[in-house]
C-alpha cells in the first residue's frame, strides 16, 4: 500500500474515535495511545466492528497485542498491511 | 394515541427503567428490602454531621425529582410522578467510629445502611456518616428507580460542584418522551432480542446458587480495594492475556472463573452460567446531563461450564460473545424493545423475564463501570481516599462481582445475600480473583 493508502484509513479511523468519544476529531492525536484518550473495552469492540464494515477485516481474533492497537498510527499500519 | 401536554411534574420511564422495577418488586418479594444500592465516599478527616445535614438539604430540596413515585397516564404509559412538595427532610444517621476498627467491621456497619427500608415510598435516597479516628464514610444509599450506578456518582459531583460554588446543572434534563410511535421499529428489535434470548436458552436452566430460606436476609459485601499501582498491573495483565483494552472481558472471565470454583466445591454438575453485564454506552458529557433514572442497556454472555475452568478458552468465549452482541447491537434492542413491556405489570413482567431460562433470570450479575462520574479530588472539604459501591444484586440471583474504578482506586465487590455463602467461601471468592487478576 502506498503512503496515501495509509493516510486515507488513519483519517478514517479518527473520525470514528472522534464519533466513538464525542470528541473534537482535531483533539484525536494519531500517536495518543487511545486508553489515554479514554476508549474503553465497550469503545474499542464499537471500533473493531466498524473496521470490519468498512475494511472487510476481522481483528478480533487477531491476538489484539498493544504493540498493533495502541494508536490510531499503529492501528492503521496493521489494517493496511492486512488488506 | 392521545397526546398529552407536557406536565413538570411527569417523567415517562424508558424500557430500562421499567425492567429495574421489575427487579426491585422481585428482589422486595424475595427479601422484603428493593433494589438498592450505595455509594461510599471515604475521606479524611472528620465530616461534621449537621454541617453536611443542612448542605445536603438545602441541595436535595433543589431536586425534588428525588422524592417521586411510580404513576400510569391515561395512555397507560408508567411515569415518574415528581412531588412538588418540598418540605420532606433527607435521612441522615451518624455513628461514631473509634478509629482501629478494621474494614471489615466498617463494611458490616455501611451493611446496615444498604439494607434497611426506606420509610416511605417517596423516599428513594439515604444518608449516613460513619466518623473518627481521622477518617470518615459518607454512604448514600439510593434506590435504583432514581439512579444507575454512575448517575448516583454524577449526583454526588453535582452536589459537590455546588459545595465549590460551580454550579453545574445548568445542561441537565430530565424530560422524556412517552415511546409511543414507531411499533414497528419496537417490534423488529423485540423479534431480535427474542432470538439472542433462546440462542442463550439451554434444555436446562442456568446453574444457580439456592437463595437462603426466609424473606429478611440482608446483603453481605466483601471488597478487594486495589492502589492505582496495583490496578495498573491488572490492566497490564489483561492487554497481555486478553488483548489490547479487553480489561471488562478479563475480570468478567476472572470472576467466572473463581465463582466456578465455588460452584464446583458444591457438587453442581449440570447447566452453564448465564450472566448479564450491565453497561452504559454513554458518552462522558451525556452523563452530566442525564444525571436521573437508568441509562444502561446488557449484554447476556452464556459461558459453557467446560470452558469455566480453562482461562484463555473462557476469555476467546467471552471477547467473542462481546463482539458479536455489539456487532448486533443486542444492547440497543434491548433498550427498544422494553419498551414494549412497560404495559405488562410488575408481577406478570417478572415471570415473563424467568421463561427463557426455565425459572430463572442468571447465574450471577456484573458489571464493570469504569470512568467514574465524580470529578472532583474532595467530599465537601475533605480530601477522599475512595469511593465504592455497595449495591445489592436483584434477586434471584442475589449474587454479583462488581469491578468499579475511582480516581483513586480500582474496587472489586463481591456482593450476596446473606446466607447463600458461607464466610469460607466468600473469602476463598475473593482470593481466587486476586490469583486470576494476577495480583496474589
């Protein structure tokens, strides 16, 4: 996938975090580990659930190590590279 | 239809709030006390008892929501009627403490408070002060046809702003429309629930502990309070075993786990657990502004008593049951469909709910409330050490794990009827959770 790719799926993502918390999407950093923003067990499987409507993927079973999901940057990585 | 013009002193209750009423007339019918619950705030230093009567009073008085009842209107919708009569006074008892006492001892005596009656049916909330030996308790006890959970915490916070001169209620609502258009809608997220239900349904009911003989058993509590270091190696724990933010599927498998074991102490060989989770799927800022009335919904996970005992089958079990009832948005359907039920009365409601599961409603109840609702580091001028819940379960079950966070503290509690554990038990409950969440 090429950088764009990439920058297209992170903008999504913080639109639905943004949706998700009712926050500012301006106040959703790509690097703030997204527990420090304050998402939750319910918020997160609300998250994974859309990816999979909108990205066709399943990560539920994936393992959900932090290293992958901790930040909507990393989380984009591991979509993008699952597509 | 007939539409009735709004009136200041009604409250239409939602589906949620009906079920809550079903659960206080069972729990009444089975104990002789409602579905109550209480929150502890405890402080440093002593709180004087007439300065926080008179603070409180003049605070309740704004409030007189607090001192409704149940009603039906004309289009049999049930309401909350809110009494406009401003003189009744809040229940505050003090007991002196004398400082060694141990927690335990503290805990037996907030049990009196949880479990006495309150003296009216327009009294829905209590207060009492334990005090001395440099600390203090202030519990309010709160019926839950007022209050959730966290909505008690966001009232504490509001009277608290007041105490601090920010008034903060400014936002709030208590209005609520009567749901009484779109059947159709009602109907299809009833025919859902419906199917989610019997998915859960087995030949066999749910195992179960037996409810003590008599009708005036009161509620135990053991608490496990875990330091902000120590919660955070729990969380780690979960993010390692469980995955990233799977800290709600961690202690719910946790607490199957242990109370397994007691169940397994006890010879049961047949039947699964079922279990309801209540959840708020609130945003922060809609707690300030729905401060009254219940605002959850539940999921229903069904764990297979196999599983119970082989942790990591146990939490794939539970993460999957979780990301499925989001996926179907089953809490959602359940907040439409009760709708439909507020027509059936209490009684006939409460048999209905026990269908499914051949008698029963659950093998045991838990819940998990995270961020809590009351901001502020202080109780009045008192710096607080913690806050927790003491809630009692509905009955049946009469028994529930309960995970709740303060700023200060992560709190497990384990609550139950007394006489369905013995003190053996209980503590080998609360050991056996600490060994799950990994903090022996």
């Amino acid at each position: 996938m090429d950088q764009e790719s990439y920058k297209v799926i992170e903008e999504s993502l913080i639109r639905e975090v943004a949706a998700i918390l009712s926050m500012d999407q301006g106040s959703v950093g790509p690097e703030v580990p997204l527990h420090e923003m304050g998402l939750d067990s319910l918020g997160f499987v609300e998250l994974l659930v859309i990816i999979e409507n909108k990205f066709k993927i399943k990560l539920m079973e994936s393992g959900l190590t932090k290293n992958d999901f901790r930040t909507i940057r990393s989380l984009s990585s591991k979509i993008g590279a699952m597509k | 239809m007939i539409a009735l013009p709004y009136s200041r002193n009604k409250r239409y209750l939602t589906g949620i709030d009906w079920i809550v009423h079903v659960l206080n007339y069972m729990t009444m019918r089975e104990t002789g006390a409602g579905f109550m619950s209480q929150v502890v705030i405890e402080v440093a230093g002593d709180l004087n008892a007439f300065v926080v009567d008179n603070v409180l009073n003049t605070f309740i008085k704004k409030h007189p929501i607090v001192n409704g009842c149940f009603s039906r209107d004309i289009n049999l919708a049930p309401y909350w009627k809110i009494s406009l009569d401003k003189k009744s006074e809040i229940s505050l008892d003090t007991m002196t403490l004398k400082g060694d006492e141990s927690f335990d001892v503290i805990i037996n005596s907030l049990e009196k408070g949880i479990n006495t009656l309150f003296n009216n049916k327009k009294e829905h909330i209590a207060f009492h002060i334990l005090t001395g030996g440099g600390k203090s308790y202030i519990a309010m006890t709160f019926d839950h046809l007022l209050f959730d959970a966290r909505n008690a915490e966001a009232f504490l916070n509001m009277f608290q702003k007041g105490w601090e001169g920010v008034e903060d209620s400014g936002n709030m609502t208590i209005t609520e429309p009567a749901h009484l258009s779109m059947w159709m809608d009602k109907f299809k997220a009833g025919q859902r629930v419906n199917r989610a239900f019997l998915q859960i349904a087995d030949r066999i009911p749910p195992r179960v502990l037996p409810l003590p003989p008599g009708k005036k058993n009161g509620f135990k509590f053991k608490i496990l309070s875990f330091s902000r270091k120590v919660a955070e190696a729990i969380t780690e724990n979960a993010f390692n075993q469980a995955g990233y933010l799977m800290l709600m599927p961690y202690a719910l498998s946790a607490s199957v786990s242990a109370l397994h074991e007691i169940f397994a102490g006890r010879g049961f060989a047949s039947g699964n657990y079922v279990i309801p989770v209540s959840i708020d799927t609130r945003k922060k800022e809609e707690v300030k502004r729905q401060v009254f009335f219940n605002n959850v919904s539940f999921f229903i996970f069904k764990v297979e008593a196999a599983l119970a005992d082989k942790f990591p089958e146990l939490l794939k079990s539970v993460k999957e049951q979780m990301y499925n009832q989001v996926k179907a948005d089953l809490p959602g359907d359940i907040c439409k469909a009760s709708l439909l039920m507020r027509i059936a009365p209490l009684p006939l409601l409460g048999s209905l709910m026990k269908i499914y599961l051949k008698g029963q409603i659950a093998s045991f109840s838990f819940s998990y409330v995270g961020e809590t609702a009351y901001e502020s580091s202080c109780f009045m001028d008192n710096k607080i050490i913690n806050i927790f819940h003491m809630p009692r379960v509905p009955v049946p079950p009469g028994i529930g794990i309960f995970f709740q966070q303060s700023k200060e503290s992560l709190n497990v509690i384990l609550s139950y009827l007394d006489g369905m554990l013995t003190d053996e038990e209980s503590g080998k409950i609360l050991n056996l959770l600490k060994s799950r969440l990994g903090v022996e």
